[in-house]
C-alpha cells in the first residue's frame, strides 16, 4: 500500500478525494499498488464530510510522516505552496500538482530539488486542466523540433467569447454568466486579462523548447475590450475571436515569439471549433506536422483526473527520478514589435470620409461594412510588423478598437 496526502481541500482536492474514492479499482490495477489517503490538510473543518477522518491542520504531521511518499498540492497560489512542496521533495516524497502559478514561478527549482533527493515533480493538470498535453511534450514529442504550440488555454474567456458569438451577448453579460455558472471567480482579472493562459503558455513553451520564458517576458493581452459588435465583424469575414496563448520558432536569428492576446481566426483554423470551457492546445513539429489534444481546460473532476493521473505516475517509478528537459537557461524572445501580421481595425464614422486617410498609413487595406444604420466599418491590413502597424494606429482618428488576424485568416 502506497500512502499520500493531499494539500487543500477545495475544489480540486475535494475532486481528487471523489476521483480516488470513485476509481479506487482501476486506479489501484493502473498503478500496480493500493492507494491510500493517508491525510489531507486543510485550515477549515467539514463536518459530517468523510474527509474528518483523515483530516490534518498542520502540515508537518504530513512531511514528517515516513509512511507518506506521494504529496498532491492542490492549494494554489505560491505560497504557503512553493515552501511545503520543496519540505515534501527533500524529504523524499514525489510531488503532484495543478498550481501553475508554482510551476511558473518555481517550476526548474522544484524539478532540480527532486532530482536531487530521486524524487518526481509531476504538473500535468498546471496546463489545460484535463487535457493530456505535458506528459506527451516531455516523452512522444521527444523527436521533433517543435515549431509552434499554440492554444486556447482559459476556459472563462472561451466561454465569453463562444456566449458573444452564439447568444449576442455584451462582455458584461457573458461575464456575469460565466460568474453565476462557476465558471469565473467574483474577481476574474487574472482569466480576462490573460494572465492565467501566459503561466501555462509559459510553462507550455519552457518544455518544449527545452528553455525557461518567464512569463513576465510574454506579451500579454486580454478580452476586455472585445465588443459584441466586434465579434459580430468577425462573424461577417468568416471568423471567430479567440484568446490565443502562443509561442513559435522563427529561426536562428530571430529566435522565438510569444504572446498572449485575442486573434481572429477563421473557420480553417484547427482551434477554430473550440468553444464553451473546452480548451485545446495545437502543437507543430518538424516530423510530426500539426497535432491537437482537446478536452475540458477546468473543472473539478477533469483536473482531479489528470493529478490522480500523475499520483499513478509517481507510484509506477517510486526509488526513481524521471528527467524533464527544462533547463534554467533562457529561450531567446523576438519582440512583440517585429513579428509580421494583419490586423482588423473597426472605425466610426463613414467609410467614404476616412478610406484617403487610412489609406495613407496603412496602404492597401480591405473594407468591410453592416448593413444595418450603426455608422461604422471595419478594415484588415495587409501583413505588416506590430511596431509599424502601432505607429500608424497612433495616429489614426475614430477608431474603436483594433484584433489581430492569423495570418491564415481572411
């Protein structure tokens, strides 16, 4: 019998509790061992909850317990985390976690310290929830030389997004309902602005170019100030608005580009049917071509499955570290300004008074108009580097709001 324990008891530890409990049989024939709840660890009390009779409050009664050998740390954020998970590694025990915000900040540290102590770090429910994607990047994409990963990373902009587009919704609305559905927090800054898809596109990136980027280093932009009437643009020239999070290999010279923001997308585009909470991340290899791995980006169950996953994982190579190419060496960025792409533009006003003027700073561009009353247009540049592009949008009067375009779209 394998004993673990788990660290928090949300809605992810609750989850882990409810997939071993569940599953006991098949995951116990998987891992080739019984697995045991030994504790959880949690601040709060929950009576009348099975959990009471494995329940701790202080968490070195789990790391100082020898019988314990797999640590699952489902309690976010960094710390108390990064200090309990590096406790747990150097005394032996492998770790298991969803916490991207550790695995973004500490996640070389922490692989380097099991290691040292023959131990695993294990974080494949950190990127995507339920989707199986690190575990394949660190072993069956081992052979090629990735040249892009691409995905939609956050189930709550996805949601909003896919409610604008199908429902006719406001940002505000399709927020409010992605609250009232648990599908965002009360305060939703760290999904909306893009701050969460640029920790798992970040780590993502670091283990397949085999680099560190610090997430801090990522362009980072996000949906707030995607309009309904923009979505509904996007419709008319055959796409949808997505937040992309995404990293590619230029080449030699220019090294790697990464950034997260909204990007019109057309129908074509393999993410382009990825809608509601569903996450999908699109993966390019040199020898493989283009590969995707779909499925729920959160949830309770999804990600408890893929840390349960990971707990199996850790039982199967017990007495022995599996190694992860992810060197603390950085991955050469090219700045956002260089990289070459089209944008959509939607102005107010008639397009007959302004098409001289947007011609002068953009040169030849394609028109788009409603027909409806709404005194507006939109426009798509042609292919041009993000700093040229920012120079002539500085000085250009009555626009509303500017997306980029896949350069594979309209």
């Amino acid at each position: 019998m394998i004993n673990i324990a788990v660290l928090g008891y949300g809605t992810v530890g609750s989850g882990v509790f409810e997939v071993i409990n569940t599953n006991r049989d098949i995951i116990n024939n998987n891992a080739g061992e019984e697995i045991n709840i030994k504790y959880v660890l949690d601040l709060r009390d929950f009576p009348g909850d099975p959990v009471e009779k494995v329940l701790v409050h202080d968490a070195d009664v789990i790391l100082n317990d020898p019988e314990v050998r797999v640590v699952v740390e489902v309690m976010g954020g960094v710390e108390p985390a990064y200090t309990f998970v590096k406790k747990a590694l150097m005394a032996g025990k492998s770790v298991c976690t969803s916490n991207k915000e550790l695995v973004a900040e500490h996640g070389t540290q922490l692989l380097k310290t099991a290691s040292e102590n023959g131990v695993n770090f294990f974080f494949e429910a950190s990127c995507g929830g339920g989707i199986p994607i690190i575990r394949p990047l660190c072993t069956s994409l081992t052979a090629d030389r990735i040249e892009e990963i691409s995905g939609i990373l956050n189930g709550t902009t996805n949601y909003i997004l896919t409610k604008m587009e199908t429902e006719g919704w406001d940002f505000d609305k399709a927020l409010k309902s992605a609250q009232d559905n648990g599908f965002a927090e009360r305060n939703p800054e760290a999904d909306i602005e893009g701050y969460d898809a640029c920790r798992k596109i970040a780590i993502l990136s670091s283990l397949a170019y085999g680099k560190t980027i610090r997430f801090e280093d990522i362009y980072t932009e996000g949906i707030s100030r995607i309009t309904h009437r923009d979505i509904e643009y996007a419709g008319k020239l055959g796409c949808a608005v997505k937040l992309i999070a995404s990293c590619a290999y230029l080449g030699e010279e220019e090294g790697y580009c990464a950034f997260v923001a909204p990007v019109m997308i057309k129908k074509e585009h393999p993410l382009f049917p990825v809608n509601g909470v569903f996450n999908a991340v699109f993966v390019e290899g040199n020898m493989l071509g283009p590969a995707m791995f779909y499925g729920s980006g959160a949830g309770k169950l999804p990600t408890a499955s893929a840390v349960v996953g990971d707990v199996v994982e850790a039982v199967r190579n017990l007495g022995r570290t599996l190694p992860v190419a992810w060197s603390d060496e950085k991955l050469k960025l090219s700045e956002i300004g260089n990289i070459v792409r089209r944008f959509y533009v939607r102005m107010e006003g008639a397009l007959e008074e302004r098409l001289s003027a947007i011609e002068k700073l953009f040169g030849r561009v394609n028109v788009c108009r409603m027909e409806d009353e709404t005194p507006d247009f939109c426009f798509i540049t042609e292919a041009m580097a993000e700093k040229t592009f920012d120079e002539a949008y500085s000085k250009l009067e009555g626009a509303l709001g500017r997306i980029r375009v896949d350069n594979l779209s309209v």
